[in-house]
C-alpha cells in the first residue's frame, strides 16, 4: 500500500510541477514583450504558483486520508 501512495503522490505533484514551468514560461515571455508591466506580472505569477503549489499539496494529504 505504501507503494501506490507514493506513485499517486508522485502522479498529484506532476501536474503541479508542469504547471510552474509553465507559469514561469509564460511569464518570462510577457515580461521580454513588455519590461514596464514587470512588476504586476511578478505579483500574478506568484499567486498562480501558490495555487498550483496547493494542487500539489492537496495530493499530498490526499495520498494521507486514503491510505
């Protein structure tokens, strides 16, 4: 049973870790595009990180509860 937990946590953290490469990606392309919106674009790319990162806790506990 061990086993399957750590593949299902191994499976919850993949689409979260997709998903900040991603986030990153894209905000490196809006901010070569446009320098001035730096900032802003710093801030929303945190909380999009943030959230994504809790996706990947939620698996975490998840692979917990259902063990």
């Amino acid at each position: 049973m061990g086993v399957l937990a750590t593949i299902g946590y191994a499976l919850a953290a993949l689409g979260p870790a997709i998903a900040i490469g991603m986030i990153g990606s894209q905000n490196q392309s809006a901010t070569a595009r446009q320098p001035e919106m730096a900032g802003a674009l710093r801030t929303n790319m945190i909380l999009a990180i943030a959230f994504a990162e809790a996706l990947g806790l939620l698996g975490f506990v998840a692979g917990f509860v259902f063990k």
